[in-house]
C-alpha cells in the first residue's frame, strides 16, 4: 500500500517540474524545434512510409529513367521512350527534406521528440524531460547524501528536488522542446556514476547509464562538456589507488557512443541524399563577429585563400546573422546554395586556425571576453515569443500545430519569466558563497576530495566550460548559461553532506546543521 502515495509524490513531481508548460498550455517551440522533429519524421517517412502531421514540407524525388507517379484523379503521361505494350514500372518514391541537412542539429534528439508527440501527444515530450529530469536529480541527490542517516537523508533528498521545481529554470528547459533540457541531466548522470555508483541499484545504474548515452548525442556541446568534466575527474583521481577504471572508462565509452551515432547519421544521410550533412561555420562566423577573422579577411584575400572573402561586402554582422539570415544583403551561410555551403562547413577549422596564428592573443581574449559574457548571462528569452518568432511559428509549424500554439500564453507574451530569473540570480551568488566558504573552512578543505566535494567541484568545472564551450567558441546565450545554473544548488547539497561525513566520523552521520 506504500507504493501508491509514493508514485502520487512521483507524478506531482513530474508535473511541478512541467509546470511552465501546463501554464503555457502545450510545450515551448523554439526556432529551431521544428527542424529536429521534421528531420526525424523524413526520417521515418524514407524508411517505413509513414507520414505525420510533420511531413507537410517534404519533396518527392522520382529517380530519373522511371515514371512519375500521378496524383489521384491523373492520367500518366506517355512516356515517349516506351513503345507500346511496354508495362510502366513505377518506382517508390525517394523522401528529401525542403532544407538542408545540418550535422548541429541531432536526428536522435529529433526522434526522442517525435516518438514523444506521436505517441502521447503535445504533452508527451515535456512529461518524458520532466521524468528524466526529476530522476537524475533524485539519484544525484541520492548518491551524494548517503552517508548520511536515513530520515535526514530523505529531507534533503525532497529539498533538493523541491528547491530544483521551485527555486531554478531547470522546469522552464524541462518545458521546451531542445536539447538543453539534458544538458543538466548528463552532467548528474555522469558525475553519479563515477562518484557515487557502487551506492546504486543496477536498475539505477542503468538509468543512469542510458540518459547519459543518449544526451550526449543530442548535441555537439555535450560531448565538449564530457570531455572536459571528465578530464577533470581524472585530475581529482591524482595520487589515489582506486577510481581510475570508471573515470576513464565512462567518458571514453560516451564519446564514442557520440562519434558512432554521427557517423551513423552521416551514413544515412549520404546514402539517402548522395551527400553528407553540412556543418555551419560556427567558429569562422564567431571570429569574423568579434574583429579578428574580419581583419584577417581584409589583407588575405588576394587571391582569395577562403570561400568567405567572396563575401566581405556582407561582413561584419553578428554570427547569428551572418550563419541563419536569408537576407542576402546581411547573412553569408543560409543564402548559399548547398555546395558552397558544404565548402564554407569544411573550411571552418582551417579558417580558424589561420586566425589563430595570426592573431593568438586577439583571439584567445575574444574567448574570455565572450565566456565571462556567457557565465553573467541571465535570462529566460524565447519563452514569450517576440514578432518575429510568433511569424517564424505560423510559417514553419504544421497548421494542426500551429492551432494551439497561437492559443499558448508564450504566442501572447504573457508567460511569468521575471521571478524565475530574480530568484535564479539570487540562488546562484547564494550558491557560489556557500561553495567558496564551505573550500575556505577548515572542515571543507579536509574533504575535498571525497565524492560529494568532488561532485560540487565538477559541477563547478561544467559551469566554466559551459561558458567557455558556448560563448567563446560560439556565441553568447542566457539559454546556454541558465540550461546548467540548477545544477548550483545541487553542488551546494553535495558538498554540505560531505562535511557532515567528515564531522560523523564512523558513527550515524548526521545532518549538516543538526547537533551531535
């Protein structure tokens, strides 16, 4: 019988951390959300037939040398290569998507939201992050209070998931349909199996295990931050005897789950398109926006070294224009045909490091620069669509779609951001006191290196490379910064419980701030 008050104390949590959603009326669409989900519906559509509401825009290519199939109500029209009494054999028809395919943008992302809104509907995908999210943090929470005794460890377990729900965006990335909504999770995911993993379950292990393997494939970031996290898991590891196997292991074993999943992606895509994927020039555009790949364009051009010098009369904008304008005054990328794309895509690194020897110190303060704008970066946009995101929604989501979207309080710009985002400033500077006081103490400084204070640690490393990963080397986004800001308070929970560990000693050990 104590199992249906605990799936009710589950489901509410679910629904707490969906809450912006129901608020909202149906999940938030960002620009680009459409693409991941049509991307997986072509998908879908080239293997299996099956169309969607989401298969509105796809193009029907008849491989050449075969007949045209004709629309109902339509005659065939002769071919005149066939003589007479020739039977016509018509062949399947090829799905193509209307855009490019892009390698930034992830098709298995795309098919966890496809499966979610064809299976369970609107709210089928916020319900999944919100489960997934409230069970990484359970078990992060979980792992990293067990030393502690049995009831204490339940209240800090439940406050930390209700400090979470109320008191963070995580609810708001939970509500919106893109990858950031597992940039935390991942992070828990994978600082729970390398710290705390013996103190779970194999089912929990394998939780675990399974949100780390697919996050990491829903975007490019997440793969940078795993390295660098991990990497830092190492160095804590330094002069012990134990620990190096999963610490090693585990990042290895992610990555290649990544590198495996886009060259499986590329594969299908090559086969299906007779072309690979395109990568955006995220890092020429980033250099070009900031000065230094600009000025290196100006006196490297003649003769022109770099596609790009073909168009210096558009330069400089802000990256975002320059990769996704269709404007062909002001944006580069998008107004390309697909070869040049693909050879804008392949120059990028080559591109970057040129500039790189040219101007090291111009460009290594452009990453500072823009990774200190990243960190102080605090906002919850695109929550309340603006004019040009509520035009791109009614032009680029399926009408059946559109219909409640243009019902939402998003659509009518009355969704409650500015207390999320006071409180998520609050949280965070109460959140770095704390961790830098509790390192400074006596006590702190004796436990760093056990597992909570190492989790607090790494989930601080996150925070930077975050920055680093997403403001220096692209471009600087609130969402980027407040997709991970929750995970602040987590730390401050982990570390807390490693000083009650070390104050316990052998015996029950009791919670921060209770007396012996």
């Amino acid at each position: 019988m104590r199992l249906l008050p605990r799936i009710g104390l589950w489901a509410a949590l679910v629904l707490l951390y969906a809450w912006p959603a129901l608020f909202n009326g149906g999940p938030f669409f960002f620009p680009d959300t459409s693409h991941y989900i049509r991307a997986a519906d072509a998908a879908v559509a080239s293997v299996t037939g099956h169309r969607s509401i989401w298969s509105d825009r796809l193009l029907e290519a008849v491989p050449a040398g075969t007949a045209s199939p004709s629309a109902p109500g339509e005659a065939s029209a002769p071919n005149p290569n066939m003589t007479a009494g020739t039977p016509t054999v018509e062949s399947p028809v090829q799905i193509r998507p209307a855009r490019t395919v892009l390698t930034g943008r992830s098709i298995y992302y795309g098919a966890f939201l496809y499966a979610g809104l064809e299976g369970f509907g609107r709210f089928g995908p916020v319900f999944l992050q919100s489960a997934i999210a409230a069970g990484t943090v359970a078990l992060f929470l979980l792992g990293a209070t067990g030393s502690l005794a049995p009831r204490c460890r339940q209240r800090w377990i439940w406050g930390g998931l209700l400090t979470a729900g109320l008191l963070t965006p995580l609810p708001f990335f939970v509500s919106r349909l893109m990858p950031g909504a597992f940039t935390g999770p991942l992070i828990l995911a994978f600082l729970s199996l390398i710290l705390f993993g013996p103190r779970y379950s194999r089912f929990e292990r394998a939780f675990l295990l399974t949100v780390a393997a697919a996050s990491i494939t829903f975007h490019i970031s997440h793969v940078l931050l795993i390295l660098s996290v991990g990497g830092g898991a190492l160095l804590l590891n330094l002069g012990q005897r134990h620990g190096w196997a999963i610490r090693f292991l585990l990042p290895t074993g992610l990555i290649l789950v990544a590198i495996a999943a886009q060259m499986l992606f590329s594969a299908g895509v090559t086969r299906t398109l007779g072309a690979p994927p395109t990568a955006p020039p995220f890092l020429s555009a980033r250099l070009i926006a900031d000065g230094p790949g600009y000025r290196y364009l100006e006196t490297h051009c003649a003769p022109p070294a770099f596609l790009l010098c073909n168009y210096r009369d558009r330069m400089p904008q802000p990256s975002d224009i320059m990769l996704w304008s269709e404007n062909s005054r002001e944006g580069i990328f998008s107004t390309l045909d697909e070869e040049r794309k693909r050879r804008l895509g392949s120059e990028d690194i080559r591109f970057y490091l040129a500039v790189l020897r040219e101007y090291p110190s111009d460009v290594l303060g452009s990453i500072i620069r823009s990774s200190g704008e990243q960190a102080l970066a605090f906002d919850l946009d695109h929550f309340n669509y603006v004019a040009s995101h509520r035009e791109g929604a009614r032009s680029h989501l399926p009408p059946e779609v559109f219909a409640w979207v243009e019902r939402s309080a998003a659509f009518r710009g009355i969704v409650p951001v500015a207390p999320t985002i006071m409180v998520t400033i609050a949280m965070t500077i109460l959140s770095l006191f704390l961790l830098a006081a509790g390192y400074a103490s006596r006590r702190g400084r004796a436990v760093w290196r056990t597992p909570g204070a190492s989790a607090a640690l790494l989930i601080l490393l996150a925070f930077i490379a975050n920055a680093v990963v997403c403001g220096g080397m692209s471009t600087p986004h609130a969402r980027y910064m407040m997709r991970i800001v929750w995970l602040l308070p987590l730390a401050v929970i982990a570390f807390a419980a490693a000083m009650a560990w070390s104050r316990g000693g052998a015996r029950a050990r009791p919670c921060p701030g209770q007396r012996q």
